[in-house]
C-alpha cells in the first residue's frame, strides 16, 4: 500500500519546510520538498495542509501498569493514550507487580504487548541490589537499558547498598536510567514536616521532604559512579537547577555519555500551582520552584537537557487522596505531552526544531533505537500530524487512560492532533484509536 501526505510543513533534523512524504507499506519511501507533488497514484492521499508533520514522539519513561496493577491502568487503554498524543513509541517501566527484575517477567510483558499494544513498544529492565549476574543473559537488542531506582523506594525497587550499585555500574551493557532522590534525607525531611504539620502534610510540602538537595547528592552520586566505570548513565526527571550543574552541554549532534531526562511536567508546573491542582500534580521527585523550573526550561534548548518524556503514572482519583504521606505520586500525561510542548513552543520556551530533536531524534540516538524517531526514506513511517490554532478543552470524556482523569482536565489547548501513524498505519485520526492495529516491539542497534 501506498499513502501521500501532501500539503504539511514537515519538521525535521533541524529543518522546517513545505513538502510531501511518500509511505510504502511501514516505510517512508521519500521525502520531497516544495509543492511539486511525486509523478505516481497512491492508494491513499492525506492532505496535511495547514499541519505541522513530526517524526511521532518516543516517551522513553512511562508507566503503563501491566502487569498487577490494571485497575488504574494497562498496556491496551494506555496505548490508546500514547496514539493520541501523538506518541508513536514507549518505554515502558518495571515496577509493575511482579517487577520486571527477571528475565521471564521481561518476557511476559513482551507477550502482552504483543496482544494488545496499539504502538511501537519496550521495556526497561530494573535493577535490584542483587540481580546485577542477569545483565549477561539480555538480549540487549529488545531493550532500551537498565532501570534503577537509586536511592527511592517507588515500587519497593530500592538499591540502597554501595555494592550493588557498583556492580550495576560496572556490568550494564546498556543505558543506566536512574530515578535519583536520597531516601535517607527524604526520611530525615518527612519527620520534621511531620513534627510541624501532623502524619500527613498538605501537598504544598512535598517539595520541601523530597528536596532539592535529596535529589542533588544521589544525582552527583550516579554520576560519579557512572564517571568512574565510563558506564552510558541517563538520569530521568531531573527537578532542580542545582542539578543541572552537573550535566554537560554536548558538542554537534554527540550526546554525552552522562544525559539527563526533563518531564513535561516539571517544565510545565511548579510549586505555586499545588494551591490550585492540589495532590493531581503530587509525583517523585516532586515539582519544585518556577525558578527552578525556569532552569530547566532554559536547558532545553543549551543542551543540558537531552530528552523530554512524561513519567506517565496513572492512579485512580481515590489514590490521589490525602496529603504528601497517603496521597499516591504520579500522574497521566502521555496523550498530552506534545500539545503541551507545543504551547511551549508559542511561548518562545523553545523552537518547534529543538521540540522535535528532545521527543522524538534523540531517545533514538541516546538508546540507539533502530529505523524510528526520524523522518528519513527508508526508516518506519511513524508520524503525527498537528494543527495549530484549533481552541479546545480538555474533557473528561476525552481522556483515554484508565484512570479517566488528567491534570490539564478544563485546560485550552491551541494544537491539535489530527492523525497518528504508527508503522504506515493511521493509529489515530479525528478523536479515534484504531483498536485493531498492533504495534512493534523496537530493535535496538548495538
């Protein structure tokens, strides 16, 4: 089958410019700029015209919850969410229940994904204090690297000990993701907001127990140890600008082997917006400052900052009760990450080109992801088309997740997703997931 997509303004690899694109079955078979449309018929024409075409979003940090945890979420509602969004690839995260700390829990989440997810698909496998001996035994072609969770408990997936941690280091073939908040202080800060405010404090206090300075010393932490073995280290959801201190700006298109992940959330809230959005924005680490979100906006475009995802992490609104003890962390963002990084984008944050390059060129090239998050003859043809200056408001009956609610719930929005494809395949088009297609699980090229 062949498809045309006429009419657009493609965006990509620094580049913005009228033309067409040419699809043959998954694959781009061309790209032609200008107006002159290709000499040939097509069994399908898509008009883009007055669009914005991109390489579809690869969110290299989410949360979909299978297995275990399904009543808030799962692979199939979650992938929905994703084609939305106009998110053509995930990467999924272990602690699910069981964690993916073995190799036939790996397995199994390969299975599922094959039966039900509507995009392309991975997974990370986590690291525990003592399972460093399976890092052998990966097929490091199926996955994106190795998760770890340095210093937070989330999903009781702690490595706490010094040797473990050395050995993880020391023996990943693959790309260290690492969640980094030092729970010793984080516990030291929780008794005396605790001795303050009663067992459960407002939300207003989380960025004073899950602080700057928790999240500054495991970083520094990771990467020494990352330093001292040259292990290939990418630090996910960096919160502070202190932080950002110890990052590198890279030089051309060469990533530094130490990288660091921004959230659309953390450059999108800050701690003034928890009076109005309350624990809905509650998530580890926790929104800090408007300074130092300022900051970490600013690293979008100096470097700093190498990739934007979402930490999509659904619970049910009955979870999200309470205060920073009992209220769970985490939040869905998955189908709303580009259009939020779009009005960015009108905001002057950053260009629509480096908004391309932090979600889609390069989680390619910092995991070495094969054929995808590029628009180039001959890679698959996942792409998502938006159009800009369509007004309108989210609605509960339009969120896909699960768990039915997200924080941009009554927000506007001035960009739209028009259509998703997935490997050639129309995913998504006017307010629709097709239900019957199937993603790929993503090669990756070692």
């Amino acid at each position: 089958m062949t498809t045309l997509i006429k009419g657009g303004t493609i965006v990509n690899e620094g580049s913005t410019f009228d033309g067409s694109i040419v699809i043959e079955d998954k694959d781009i078979l061309t790209i032609t700029p200008g107006s002159k449309l290709p000499d040939a018929s097509f069994d399908e024409t898509i008009d883009a015209t007055g669009c914005f075409v991109l390489p579809g979003l690869i969110d290299d940090h989410v949360h979909f919850r299978e297995p275990g945890l399904t009543a808030k979420a799962d692979i199939d509602t979650e992938s929905k969410a994703a084609a939305a969004g106009g998110v053509t690839t995930y990467f999924d995260m272990p602690n699910t229940v069981p964690q993916t700390t073995t190799i036939e829990a790996l397995d199994d989440k390969f299975s599922r994904a094959a039966a039900k997810s509507h995009v392309n698909y991975s997974f990370f496998f986590g690291a525990t204090n003592d399972n460093w001996p399976l890092f052998s035994q990966i097929d490091t072609r199926r996955i994106p690297g190795i998760k770890l969770f340095m210093g937070s408990s989330t999903g009781n997936m702690l490595v706490d000990r010094r040797e473990a941690l050395e050995h993880i280091f020391a023996t990943a073939p693959i790309p260290v993701m690492a969640h980094c908040e030092d729970t010793t202080i984080i516990n030291r800060n929780l008794e005396m907001v605790c001795q303050r405010c009663g067992d459960d404090p407002d939300v207003v206090h989380h960025p004073e127990i899950r602080s700057e300075e928790a999240c500054y010393q495991s970083t520094k932490l990771a990467v020494e140890l990352a330093a001292k073995y040259h292990a290939r280290l990418h630090v996910a959801h960096v919160t502070t600008a202190r932080e950002l201190e110890l990052f590198d700006k890279p030089a051309g298109q060469q990533l530094p082997l130490i990288t660091a992940e921004a959230t659309v959330s953390h450059l999108y809230f800050c701690d003034r917006d928890y009076p109005l959005y309350g624990t809905r924005i509650k998530c580890n680490p926790a929104i800090k400052t408007e300074r130092d979100r300022e900051a970490l906006q600013a690293a979008l475009s100096d470097g700093r900052i190498s990739v934007v995802a979402t930490d999509h992490a659904p619970h049910l609104l009955s979870q999200k009760e309470g205060g920073c003890v009992k209220a769970a962390s985490g939040m869905p963002m998955v189908q709303f990450s580009l259009l939020t990084m779009l009005e960015m984008v009108d905001h002057g944050v950053l260009s629509m080109e480096r908004l391309v390059a932090l979600m889609a060129h390069q989680p390619a090239r910092l995991f070495n992801v094969g054929r995808r998050g590029f628009l180039r003859p001959g890679y698959r043809a996942d792409l998502v088309i938006v159009r800009p200056g369509r007004a309108w408001t989210v609605t509960r009956s339009c969120i896909l997740s699960k768990c039915g609610w997200s924080p941009m719930e009554g927000h506007t929005y001035l960009w739209k997703v028009e259509r998703t494809l997935c490997n050639g395949h129309t995913v998504f088009h006017n307010g629709h997931v097709d239900d019957t297609y199937i993603g790929e699980p993503v090669s990756f090229e070692r």
